[in-house]
C-alpha cells in the first residue's frame, strides 16, 4: 500500500496579515518533507468561495510549485472541477500536459463534478447537468491529450473545431485518470470507466472492503474505459497524528479532522454562509461538545496504533491511504514531526511488501484490461484530408473573407 498527503488549505478565522502566505508556503515545505521521507503521493482539492474549509482555487499553481522542489512524490489534482464553466476541457489538457513536463511525468489527474452550491451558483453550473458535464469533458480532456489532431467535438456542453492540443504529457497516453467518490455508488461508478477511485467518505476497514470488492469485481466485469488507460486503484483518505504518546496525538491533531469533518457538513450538507461574515470555526466551537472526537480509528495515535489501522485498509485491499494532516488549525511543526515519525516507524513494512502486492495486481488485472479495451468505442482519427485548413485573420481580411 502507498500513502500520500492531502491538502484542503484550510484556514480558520481569525485571519491576520500574510495568513495565507504563510499557510501555502508551510504546506510546500510540507509536501518537500514527505517527498525526503518516500511518501508517493501529494494531493490538491481544488475549490472556490469556501472560506477556512479551504484556500485551495488554484491546485495547477500550487502543485507546480511543488514539482520545482520534490524529485519523486506524484503530483495529484484531488481534483479538477470539469463542469466547462470552472474549467474548459482543452485549458485542462494543456495545464495537465504542462505539469506532467515540468514535474517530468508525475501528474495524476483526479476529477469531479462539484456539489457545493456556492461553487456551483458561483459559476453558473446547473446541479442537474453537472454528472453528465464531468463525463462529457473528462473523456473529451482525455482525447485531446492522447490525439493528434483532435477531431473536434461537437457535444451537449461545449463544443470545438479541430485542433493540435500542445502540449503533449510525459505519461502517454495521457496521466492516470482519477475521480472523486463520496459514496459507493460512485465508486462503482469509477470502476465502469476504468478510473482511480478517489475515496473522500471516512469509512472503517469492514466498510473499506466492500468498496474494494465492488471496485475490482466491476472493473473485471463491466469496465468500458473512459480515456486510453485503465488506472486500477482505490485511495482513501484518514484523518492523521502520530506521536509517541497517544494522548498527545491526539491534543494535536483531533481538533483538525474534527473542524474538516464539520466544515464539509457546514458547506455541503446543514450550513447557512453569509460571504465573508459567517465564522465557521466559530460555528465549530459552539457545536464541538456535539461533533464526535477522533481516534485511532482515525489516523490518529501512536505508532503502533496507526500500523494497525493502516493494516485493515491493506487487508482491505486498499491501493492507497493519504492523510488529511493539514485541518484546521493543526501546527505545521506537529505535522512535520508526525510524517517524520511515520516514515521511521510506521511505512517501511507497508513499502517492504508493495513491489510483490503492485506485481501480482497487474497480471491478474491485464486480461480484465484488455477485454474492457476490446469494448471500447474510440474516437475516429481524423485522416491527412479531412483535417481542416484554418486561415490566419489577416489574410481573410486581405482577401476580402
């Protein structure tokens, strides 16, 4: 099993001068740290308007930043909004290409639709259509970085001429292909289309395996892929705080996964938010006798005690853990003496046996892969003569056009 970090930018009022600054800059000394210690993955949310909850509009930025000071960690959009009114299917292909050429073929390329309403009424995207939007624009992304040219589109949502997509990524034919799953369903659903299912429902090592028998059992059964690779996987995210002394993890790091846990509730499911006046740890403060604590069955105690919790995941069948260490108003030196620690005490049994576990996944799963190809619809390739030639503006006012 492999383990990554995961980033909100979570933020909390009171806010004083360079706040921010010193949040984005604490997480990529961060990030920096857990690429030293061998942790493979760093993720980034992307999100808008959602004060303290998260900081996070601009993932593409932050990870590239990210990519100039790490050497081996995979660089993770958790995820890309692809409603076109967040981000334009082509703007995607050659933001994704271009990271994957800076940080020298480490993307992974997470996506989902959206479900709070200030993002989504912040942008114009209708509730209704916003699953059949993530569909339409992750298969289209994926075939303008895999095609040459792409053949133009003409769809529900948006439409485009034929055009070169350029960049091209490093990873072809494109980088592996995530999507957020809230719920089981969509994992089911991430399986059909031969996608990463990116777990973000907190659920225990019992619950853990019938996500992941669901997953690969459809995977095997039913998988058309979406893109041009199947990526296999299945990544949950816990709550994290290690320390040698239990009590103390969890002085440290409870409080953080405990504002997430009702920050989430406040912008997606119970809140009211006035913009730029409602307090959420305000309204957490009030409510904290009422949000249920955390433990190790969280992420969140001693050494050994994370090591048993991580094992039901890998028992599980789990591909991926990654740790929601920055919530709330968790210390950026508490987190970094967590991940150090984890990484002494904690992963090495886990790595130990990855090689073996990553092999034997792979050539059980390369016959299902196959056969999902095999039923797959791919866009037609354009041939040399219907490619279309497009005349500069200049010369189509010269000639009178």
């Amino acid at each position: 099993m492999k383990f990554g970090t995961f980033y909100e930018h979570q933020l909390p009022r009171p806010w004083e001068e360079g706040d921010e600054q010193r949040l984005i800059q604490e997480s990529l000394e961060q990030v920096e740290l857990a690429d030293r210690l061998g942790i493979e993955y760093a993720w980034e949310v992307e999100h808008h308007f959602l004060e303290e909850y998260s900081h996070s509009s601009a993932p593409e930025v932050f990870l590239a930043a990210c990519s100039q000071r790490t050497k081996n960690i995979r660089l993770g959009h958790g995820i890309v909004l692809m409603p076109v009114n967040y981000n334009h299917p082509a703007r995607v292909a050659e933001r994704i290409a271009t990271l994957d050429l800076v940080s020298n073929g480490r993307v992974e390329f997470g996506t989902g639709e959206s479900s709070a309403i200030l993002e989504l009424e912040g942008f114009d995207v209708s509730v209704e259509d916003k699953r059949d939007q993530w569909f339409e624009t992750v298969e289209q992304c994926a075939n303008m970085m895999a095609m040459d040219p792409y053949p133009g589109f003409e769809g529900r949502f948006f439409s485009m001429p034929c055009r070169s997509v350029v960049p091209k990524p490093v990873q072809r034919p494109h980088p592996p292909l995530w999507v957020a799953c809230s719920n089981r369903e969509t994992i089911k659903l991430a399986a059909r289309l031969g996608m990463g299912a990116l777990t973000f429902a907190f659920v225990d090592q019992t619950e853990a395996k019938a996500w992941v028998d669901d997953y690969y059992r459809i995977l095997k059964e039913e998988c058309v892929p979406i893109g041009h690779a199947v990526n296999a996987n299945i990544a949950m995210v816990t709550g994290f705080s290690c320390h040698e002394d239990a009590a103390e993890a969890h002085r440290r790091g409870a409080d953080g996964f405990r504002f997430f846990g009702f920050a989430l509730g406040h912008y997606y499911l119970f809140g009211e938010h006035k913009p730029g006046r409602t307090g959420v740890w305000e309204a957490f403060e009030q409510a904290r006798d009422q949000w249920p604590d955390v433990g190790e069955e969280r992420g969140i105690g001693t050494p050994a005690q994370l090591r048993e919790h991580l094992k039901g995941f890998e028992e599980a069948g789990v591909d991926q853990v990654s740790f929601l260490q920055q919530g709330g108003r968790n210390r950026h030196e508490h987190i970094c003496e967590a991940l150090e620690l984890f990484a002494k005490e904690v992963k090495p049994e886990f790595t130990e046996r990855e090689e073996e576990r990553e092999a034997a996944k792979a050539e059980e799963l390369a016959p299902y892969i196959e056969a999902a190809f095999e039923r797959k619809e791919r866009m037609r390739e354009l041939v040399d003569d219907e490619i279309p030639v497009v005349t500069a503006i200049g010369r189509n006012i010269a000639e009178g056009n």
